[in-house]
C-alpha cells in the first residue's frame, strides 16, 4: 500500500487590510451611518478637548519676575507657551463646532476650495478637514513662497 501525498498547494493568507479607499467602516455603510459615525467621533473629540481645556484653565495672570535672567526667560516661556496651546485648543474646538454644524447640512465633506468631494479616509482621519489633500498642498506651498 502506497502513501501518496499530494503536493501543499500555499494559499496565501488572507489579511485584513486596509482598501486605499478608507477604513472598512467608511465604505461598508450608507451615507447616513457614515455621518453618523463621523458626528460621533467629532463629539468625543470636542469632550476630550472640553475636558482638557478644563484642566488646563488656569489664569495666566500677570508674568513673574525674576532676577534671575535665565529664571525669567523660562518663565515667559512657559508663559507663551501656555498661550499657544490654549489658541490651538480653541481654534480646533471651532473647526469641531464648524464641521458639527456643516454636517446637518449637504455641505459637509466638500473641499471649500475645490466643491469635489473629500475622500472617506481623510474625513474619517480628520472629519473636521475643510479642505481636500492637493488643495491644501497647494494652499500651504502657497503660503511657504509668502
């Protein structure tokens, strides 16, 4: 009696890879549910950054000062530093507020530049984006020759 073995045909594995298009939930849902989800994600976002900028809502008050040279310079560093986050903080709570309200509209996921649709995997990176990816290349090479 004669063992016969059949050759191992290699079948390759299958991953679950990302499609170029986007996340998977971005393309298996309706239109609605996509929005949907991206309203979701956009509410975290603005409670996490509320409850972060409650943390941080410290008066800056008036700067200290040192006799200290080096002690001073650190301090207004601080002090800038301080500052900056805070502006960034609210101007993306803007951006969250802004894409919150274009979203109960049919202007929401268009570039504001272009008028063509943004891509699901941008939005669902960043769903407060305004503007599509070649655009805001060429906004920002725009302003790097200024």
């Amino acid at each position: 009696m004669a063992l016969t073995t059949q050759p191992h045909q290699h079948q390759p594995k299958s991953r679950s890879r990302q499609p170029k298009n986007g996340p998977p939930f971005m393309q298996v849902w309706s239109p609605e549910v996509k929005r949907t989800r991206l309203r979701e994600e956009l509410t975290r976002q603005r409670a996490l950054l509320l409850a972060d900028w409650d943390l941080s809502f410290i008066p800056l008050g008036e700067p200290a000062h040192c006799s200290d040279p080096s002690d001073q310079a650190s301090n207004d560093f601080d002090q800038s530093l301080t500052f900056q986050v805070r502006t960034r903080v609210i101007k993306k709570l803007k951006r969250i507020e802004r894409a919150l309200l274009l979203l109960q509209t049919k202007h929401y996921g268009y570039c504001r530049r272009c008028r063509k649709a943004i891509p699901d995997a941008r939005l669902a990176v960043q769903p407060d984006a305004r503007f599509c990816v070649p655009c805001l290349a060429l906004m920002e090479s725009r302003a790097s020759r200024n």
